[in-house]
C-alpha cells in the first residue's frame, strides 16, 4: 500500500514538474516580474541605465534607491547583497534576469532589464495580492496556477504545490511534503564565519626548549641560538569540517598536509659534526690546521607534517577571528648543516641525520586576528635527538600565519 502511495505521490510531482517547465517556457520575463507572491516586493533595474524604473529621485544612486526599499520591506542591503546585484547590473548580459533575495523569511524579487523598453516600466510597489497565470490541461481537466511562489496542480481532490522549498502533495486529507534544505542560506551562515582552510604560509623563529638538559660532554654555550637568525618557514594546504555551530561562534576541525624548515643558527664559530656515538662541535679549521671563523653556521631540519586542529571560530568582523589549540605529527624528510666562511664567503652543506628523531610531534596554538596576521606556536614535545646521541633538548617555533 505504501509503495502505491508513493507512486501516486512520484507521478503527481512529475507531472506539476512537466507542466511547471512547459509553461515557464513559454512565460515572458514581463510577466515573471509582474506576478509574485502575496506580501513580496518587485524592483525593477534599468541595467542599461543602472537607474531604477521610475525613480522618484534621480539625483540619488542606485544603492540608495535600494537600500530605501530594502528598509521598507523590513530587510537590510548588507555589502554582500550589493555586490552580488551590481555584479549581475554590470555583466555584458543582455538577457532580462530575476534575483529572489530571502531575508528573516521576507522576499524581494529584483528584477533587471537587459532590454528596456516602455511596457518594462512598472512602479516599485508592494503587491498584496498573488497574481497568479491559469493554464488549463485539455486532456486531463487539471487546474494549473503559476506564480513566483510556485505552481500549483489541483485535479479533483488531488492537489501538488511545487515551490521554491519543496514539494506539497495532498490527496484528499492525506498530505505528503518533500522539503529542499536551502543550501544557499546555510552556506551563508557558514561563510560568516573565520575558517583556517586553504593555502597557509609561516613565517617565525625557532629555539630551544629543555636546555637544562645540555651537561656532560656538550658545552651550553654550543647550543646557543642566533634570535634573528634562526627561522622558521613552513606552508601547506588545510581544509575545514563544522562540528557545530551557534549565532556568535562555531566549533570546527581542521586538518592537512604542511611542509616546514627549522633553522637553528648557532652563535659560536664551532660547528655540529656527527660523530662516531653522538653529535658533536668541532672547530671549523683549514688544511693547515688553522681556525677558519664563520658568519653563517646552521643546522636545518626540514619535515613534512598533519596538523590537526579543533578550534572556536567567530564572525569575520570579530577582533579575534579564532582560537585554536591542537596538535601535529611530522616526519623528517632531510637535515643538513651550512657554513659560511667570514673571510672567503666559501659555502658548504653537509646532509647528515645527525643522530635527530625522524618522528616529531607536539603540540600547536594558533590565534586569529582581524585585519593582521594570525599569531601560531609550535611545542614539540618528543627530544630532538635521539636518546644518548644529544641532550634532551625540544624544539618550538613561533611566528606569524599568512
């Protein structure tokens, strides 16, 4: 019985859907503009002209006349609306074109003449009654109503209302909806909001973290760091999933694929070997023996790294965008040191593992800021080197997000 049922239901929308089509087909753009649902408003645009149909002030811009009648019908023409009318008003079409703007459950259809002519010059006025195009079916005795609100199939007790949301069947007191979810709306709700996803570049500063580890054989002062010189570069691609979402703020989860460089420049002329157990500072020294000093002395970790990042996002216009507090799990892809010889300016890299962990993880923090870069954080929280080959010393990297 239920299979019937939805059968019956099936045939009735595809018959409004054939007889919706038909008749918009051979339905003029002047009468699509004239005939609205009830308590909507038409706004008719000279696109050649950029001027309202019967403006009552022609001394005023376009987006003034609009915002007067958007203000009338209860609605706000916000910046994204404006846009999206002047773009289509400044499109080479020459075709007539029809935008349904919906806000809080109010409607105004904005019609823009891409040929004006005297018959297209109809008042922007309020229609409080639905001005509806009959079409009878011959062959089935069917009632067909058209209007902007939808069309409308009555055949004896058997009615099917096919609108913008869905679709109403009702056949005598039994009633089936098919809503459509208005993906549009919804994605403008997520839009307002900050999102993390897309192409990001770092750009920062690395040091040392558990530097009380370094005792025994190594000398603290080998370890220490050029501030400005040890940098951090890092870019990568991130996408976004919504977990939930209010009115102020939503919770989101980002994840993706990240490669970064770690540069830690060190300050002393003595340089990082590989030594036979363990890493190792040696003098740079020359055939003869003799101690070469240096202007650049580096090491370089480069890794490729999954970020995963739950995190608060706000509206765009907020002074913070987002808060995020995460995680990662990076591999090493290669490891080098460089030299510069002060004198000479003579290069050289030597790529080495230098005993460091091929894994990394730890922990991330990421803060955004409107109308300036987003502030991140980087704690690694296993040891640069591995147990016994280095002290227990941890990386962190910190900087700006673009």
């Amino acid at each position: 019985m239920e299979t019937y049922q939805m059968k019956r239901v099936m045939s009735k929308i595809t018959f409004s859907i054939i007889v919706s089509f038909f008749v918009i087909s051979i339905t003029s753009f002047k009468s699509l503009a004239n005939s609205n649902e009830k308590d909507s408003t038409v706004i008719n645009i000279d696109k050649r002209n950029q001027t309202l149909l019967n403006s009552k002030n022609p001394n005023r811009s376009l987006k003034e006349d609009l915002q007067e009648l958007f203000q009338k019908n209860g609605m706000n023409l916000d910046d994204e609306t404006w846009k999206g009318i002047r773009r289509v008003v400044n499109s080479e079409l020459n075709k007539d074109t029809v935008l349904v703007i919906v806000q809080n459950n109010k409607s105004i259809n904005v019609a823009i003449n891409g040929k004006t002519d005297d018959t297209a010059r109809n008042s922007n006025t309020s229609v409080n009654q639905s001005s509806n195009r009959n079409v009878s079916n011959g062959n089935s005795g069917a009632n067909v109503k058209i209007g902007l609100g939808g069309v409308h199939v009555k055949d004896g007790n058997e009615e099917v209302h096919v609108s913008w949301n869905g679709v109403l069947v009702k056949d005598g007191n039994d009633e089936v909806k098919v809503m459509l979810k208005d993906t549009a709306k919804v994605n403008r709700r997520e839009q307002g909001f900050s999102s993390r996803s897309g192409f990001n570049i770092y750009f920062g500063f690395n040091s040392f973290a558990n530097t009380g580890s370094i005792s025994g054989i190594y000398n603290t002062k080998d370890f220490e760091l050029s501030p400005f010189g040890s940098r951090y570069f890092g870019f990568g691609w991130t996408r976004s999933g919504m977990i939930s979402k209010g009115t102020k703020a939503a919770l989101k989860i980002s994840y993706g694929l990240e490669v970064s460089w770690n540069n830690y420049m060190f300050e002393n002329n003595n340089y990082l070997v590989k030594g036979a157990n363990n890493i190792e500072f040696a003098n740079y020294k020359d055939a003869a023996g003799n101690v070469i000093p240096l202007s650049r002395n580096k090491l370089t970790v480069a890794n490729i790294n999954i970020p995963i990042m739950p995190y608060v996002a706000f509206r765009k216009n907020s002074v913070v965008t987002y808060i995020a507090a995460g995680g990662y799990v990076g591999y090493r892809i290669d490891s080098y040191t460089k030299t510069k010889e002060e004198d000479s300016g003579a290069k050289k890299w030597n790529h080495s593992s230098f005993y460091l962990n091929n894994l990394r993880y730890g922990l991330a923090f990421e803060l955004g800021l409107k109308n300036f870069p987003d502030l991140f954080v980087n704690y690694d929280l296993n040891k640069l080197y591995q147990d016994g080959r280095g002290p227990g010393i941890s990386g962190v990297s910190f900087g700006i997000r673009l």
